[in-house]
C-alpha cells in the first residue's frame, strides 16, 4: 500500500469517479440478472420518508431475489472484490453498505398474500438501515461532501489499483451485515410502525383472518399477541405488528424485535429518549453524544457501550436476547410490563 501522502485530492477525486462508475455498472448487472422479480415498493419508500426520513436520503438501489436464487447470487457478490461478502443462506433480506442496496429474498412456497406482506415488511426494515444525511446538508473542509467515501489503493506512480467505496451513513452503526443493537432496533421500529400502519388500515387482512379466524378485526391488533419467553426473565406477550410470518402461516419473533422491545422499555422510562434516538439515528452530533448519556443515565455506567456490542460475537439472537434481558434487569422491570 503507498504511503498516505500518494493519496492526492486529484487522486482522490478520481478514485471516487472510479468507484461511483464501478458500482453503477455493477448494480446493472444484478438488475440485469435478477430484474425480472423487481417488485413495486413505492409506497413503502413514500411511508419511511414521510414518517422517518424527512431530512435525510433514501437513495439506495432494491434488488429483489427468488429463494431459490441465493446461491447465485452469492457467487455474484462474491465475483467483486469491492463489495464486502455476504451471508445469504439464512437471511430473509439484508443491506449492502457497499453497494447502498437492499436485497430482500422472496419466497414462492408461501401463499401469494403473506408473501407480499413479508417481502415489504422486510423491505422497510432494510430501507430503514439505508437512511443517511442529505449530500446537500453536508460539508467537508469547505467543499461539499460527495456522497461516496472512498477507500484508495495506489502504487508509486500514483496509478490507481484498488478502489473501495461506502455510502457515509451516519447514526448508530452497522456491523458487517448486521446493524448493532440500537441500529436493529431503529430498523425494526420502523419495520413494526408500516406493519401497524397496514393492518389498521384492513390491507392483508386476510392472511391474518386465516390464523385468527374469520373474525379477525385489524382495529385490535394491539390486543392480539404471541406469547414468548426469555428464561432469565420469563414470559411475556409480543403484539400482532412485531410478529412475522413463518413458511407454514404461523407467527414468529423476529431477531431485531428483542432490541426493538429493550427500546420502547427505555422510552417509557424517558419519555424524551425517543427523539434523541431517531436524530442520533440520523447523525445528528449533538444527539449522537446525548442518546448514548441517557441509555447510561437509566442502566448504569458503560450500559450503551454493552448493548451495542451485542452484536458483534457468538450467535446474534442470543446476543440480542441478553441485551433485552440486560435492560429489563437494570430497571427492574416486571415482565408483563413489556407489550
């Protein structure tokens, strides 16, 4: 690698033409490839802007996979040394900072309505990891700061031999292909407030009607829940709009609800915390530096360091699991207070 000094603003400015090029030609090709299962998501987009995002960018590209395309898919990721590689066997959808792009797999074995319902839901949390700062609200060093930070390779001809690229998101992190405990769970909130934005407005009432029976009313849906269980701390009740949609029509937890549930405990503790979070969420400095204080204030000393470290080893449920189970702990929560 040369030395940092090789790396000349004109080094630079061309690095990041090269970058954006290489990554408009690359997603060409998965649109090429994968094209024929685009899906229109236009309202979801609108939704996550209206109500998440109205000073910040959502720009990244949709691709979206048949299951049983993964594989492949997997080999074409895995065919450029620019984007970092993903883990696609177990995923339902997942963002590529790299590339700003979400990837969302759809399931055909599923009945056509829960398929749809799934692949959006998944779509809005992965879109939600996607929000980043307005490029026109951002200035570096008294030029405007372009939206692709480049990671530059030269050789002592000052020739550009590697390039990498990533969208500058600013907010609560993202590790590898996973976001860190408070990045699941602005994702997830999101995820969880489009699904209640749905039910209540009777879209997909059907799918629920076939689990509910036929008197399944979608003005109730906080009041229809899934019973589930963490040892440490018991059982507790998951309301219909956090729940997923399994392959046999049955409902589930998904693993970002555990660090959407550790959230809203907090919140209703510190009723102001929630808009520090989403402003802290959308990189904004002084929230940055105060959400973290606030998490700390309510736990204990290192309490934010700990949880958004939970997703970094061993298996992530688990680790998600015993950040819920760390919050509820330090406040003494009763179990049944979480709904």
């Amino acid at each position: 690698m040369a030395n940092p000094e090789l790396y000349t603003p004109e080094i630079k400015r061309r690095a990041i033409r090269l970058a954006q090029e290489h990554r408009q030609n690359f997603l060409a090709r998965l649109h090429a490839e994968f094209g024929e299962n685009d899906t229109d998501v236009s309202s979801e987009v609108a939704f996550v802007k209206e109500r998440f995002a109205q000073t910040s960018s959502l720009t990244c590209e949709y691709v979206f996979v048949r299951d049983n395309q993964r594989l492949r898919l997997a080999e074409v990721l895995a065919s450029d040394p620019l984007f970092y590689p993903i883990e696609t066997k177990n995923s339902g959808a997942f963002y590529n900072k790299s590339l700003d792009a979400v990837f969302v797999f759809r399931n055909q074995e599923m009945p056509l309505e829960a398929e749809s319902f799934m692949t959006r839901r998944k779509f809005v949390h992965e879109l939600a990891h996607s929000i980043k700062l307005e490029d026109s609200d951002v200035k570096f060093k008294g030029e405007d700061f372009n939206p692709y930070d480049a990671l530059v390779k030269v050789n002592k001809e000052n020739n550009i031999i590697f390039v990498n690229v990533t969208q500058p998101r600013m907010g609560l992190r993202l590790v590898g292909g996973w976001g860190a405990f408070f990045e699941e769970a602005k994702a997830e909130y999101i995820a969880t407030a489009w699904a209640k934005d749905q039910l209540t407005q009777g879209r997909f009432s059907g799918i629920f009607r076939q689990i509910y029976g036929p008197d399944f009313d979608p003005r109730l849906t906080d009041q229809l829940s899934l019973r589930a269980n963490i040892p440490e701390i018991g059982s507790f009740s998951v309301p219909l709009p956090y729940l997923m949609i399994d392959n046999r029509g049955g409902l589930n937890l998904s693993v970002s609800t555990y660090p959407l549930m550790g959230l809203e405990i907090l919140c209703e503790r510190d009723p102001e915390m929630l808009p520090y979070f989403f402003a802290a969420a959308n990189g904004d400095l002084e929230s940055l530096r105060e959400f973290p204080k606030r998490v700390d204030r309510l736990l204990g000393k290192g309490a934010y360091g700990y949880l958004q470290k939970r997703s970094k080893d061993e298996e992530l449920k688990t680790n998600f699991k015993r950040g819920l189970t760390y919050i509820v702990k330090a406040l003494g929560e009763e179990v049944n207070d979480i709904n």
